[in-house]
C-alpha cells in the first residue's frame, strides 16, 4: 500500500506492544519517520531500534504538563510533527459505569 507518507514525522503513543506497536511498525514500512513513546524510556528506546522508529520516547500519556516538552523533543530530534497516533488511555479505579465524560479525565485534555 501506498500511503503517501515517505519522509514525514509521526508520533505514536502507547507504541511498546499491541496496536500501538503495529501501527508504528506500518508507518515505518510506508516510509514515514515515526518516534514511539511509552511509560519506560529504556524499553521503548530499546523497541524503537528493533521496529527501525526513529526516537522511542518514555513519556506517560496522563502527564499533560510533559505533553509540550514531548512535542518539542520531537521536533528538535526529528522534525515537526505531521501524523499524531494517540493509543493511549488512562485507567482510573473505580467502577466502570460510575464513569462519564464528565469525570474521566476527558475535559483535563480537551484542554490541552
């Protein structure tokens, strides 16, 4: 496939394993530069070398005060961002259906 993305920049978030992992790995094959973050810095820098990402960032996807340091690491490293894959989630305790938009977290980053 053909996704016309060569050269560009993508940040993919939640990118250690599983879905987020697969969809750094198909950016990489459609020729984009992708940097991957992660909880663990180690681990995700060491995944980032064996996929062929560019950068493996450790970064928390609920630390919002880090997420304009997080851009900016990128865009000095590699280059401005132009594809942004959020595969990230926060898990709360509690119970599931105690939870609305409202009280999830999702105003806190529709701010940001």
């Amino acid at each position: 496939m053909d996704l016309g993305i060569e050269g560009r920049v993508a940040l993919v978030g939640g990118a250690s394993q599983g879905i987020g992992r697969a969809v750094a790995e198909v950016l990489i094959a459609e020729g984009a530069r992708v940097v991957i973050t992660a909880r663990e810095e180690a681990r995700t820098a060491a995944i980032a070398g064996e996929i062929g990402a560019a950068a493996g960032y450790g970064w928390d996807s609920g630390d919002l005060d880090g997420a304009t340091a997080l851009v900016a690491r990128v865009g000095e490293d590699v280059g401005e961002i132009d594809i942004l894959v959020t595969n990230t989630g926060v898990r709360r305790p509690g119970r599931t259906r105690s939870r609305s938009p409202r009280h999830s977290g999702s105003r806190r980053i529709a701010r940001w």
